[in-house]
C-alpha cells in the first residue's frame, strides 16, 4: 500500500449510508478507529454530501431505484463509492457496478478487510481523477488545434495566403501579444463570425 493513501485516511470525510442497526455502528466504529471522519446518514438522502471524500452505501434491493438516482451517472469528480452488501446474488452485484462502487464491504461487518477495501477505492479514485485529467487536458488540445485549423482557413479565404503563410501569421501575433496561438485564433474565428453577421443582416 502506498504510504501517503494510508496517511491521508487521518480525517478522511466519509458519509456512510446505512441503518442505524449493529451493522451500521460497528462499520462507523470501524472506520473511526481507522482516523476517518463520518458523517452518518440515514435513510437514503437526496444527494450526495458536498464535504464527502469517499462513501459507503448499503445496497438493499428494496433501495435500490433510489439509490441509482443517488450515484448515476457517474462523474470523475464524484465521491469514491464503497458498497456494503449482504448477499453476492446477481441483482445485489447489478446495482454496485451500476452505482459505480469501486469497492466492496460485505456484511457482517469485520474489521479485517475494511482498510484494504477503503485503500483500493481511494486508489482507484486517484487514477480516475488522473485519467479524466488528462482526457480533459486532451479535449482542451484537439479544440485549440480546431481553432487554429479554422483560424488558418479564414485567412486563406479572405486574405488569399497559403497554409504555411496562415499558420505563420497566427504565431506572429501570438508572439507579438504574448498569447497562445489557441488565443488568437479564437478571436480570428469570433472576428469573423461577427463580420459575416453583420453582412446577412445589412
């Protein structure tokens, strides 16, 4: 296990969704000892906690429309999402993966397993935190390449240049006003935009 995932456990925010019942308090009892930070909610609540870091939810079948409104869809950025189950029966393990629970604590509580779970859940938090990051990062590249491909086109129509004298003129003034390219072909591309409504609307 990764040390700084076991040193952030120490006041790590968890909301757990369950009964008041033994099972409940002895999971709450758990993971205090463990340094967490619960916040204890019951019965099922209408959203998430804004505080929330990660969440362990009881999967009852009786509970289960409710609590797929609660966790779909499934966000980067939402809390990770432990299941507490009883039973391992196929429609109990249908709604875990549709709630997107990145790990699983199984019923009677015990404290044997609990850590470990709570590690892997944080652990695949993080790279999905990563990943959507970096998928984000990505988006952000392909649209400014979008931009300047269009920027470029714009030029070579109403200026009459060629590609290589397009892109060359779209750097230049990036340079010369200490902006990204990306920058200046948006303002190309909104410059342009606007003088062709203009024109439809003379």
């Amino acid at each position: 296990m990764s040390a700084h995932l076991l040193k952030d456990l120490k006041g790590l925010r968890v909301q757990v969704i369950h009964p008041p019942d033994a099972q409940g308090v002895a999971l709450v009892e758990h993971l205090r000892r463990i340094g967490c930070s619960c916040e204890i909610t019951w019965p099922l609540p209408q959203a998430i906690s804004s505080t929330a870091v990660v969440v362990l939810v009881s999967i009852e079948q009786e509970n289960r429309d409710k609590i797929l409104r609660l966790f779909r869809p499934v966000e980067p950025s939402d809390p990770a999402v432990l299941a507490v189950v009883s039973f391992e029966d196929p429609s109990t393990l249908q709604v875990v993966l549709e709630c997107g629970a990145l790990a699983v604590i199984e019923r009677p509580i015990r404290p044997f397993g609990l850590l470990t779970n709570l590690i892997i859940a944080r652990s695949l938090w993080m790279e999905r935190q990563t990943a959507a990051k970096r998928i984000r990062k990505l988006e952000r590249k392909v649209a400014g390449n979008n931009r300047i491909l269009r920027a470029k086109t714009i030029l070579m129509e109403t200026q009459g240049i060629s590609e290589p004298e397009a892109y060359e003129s779209i750097r230049k003034q990036a340079m010369g006003k200490r902006v990204s390219m990306d920058d200046v072909a948006a303002a190309i591309i909104n410059a342009y935009e606007l003088l062709t409504f203009k024109e439809r609307h003379a």
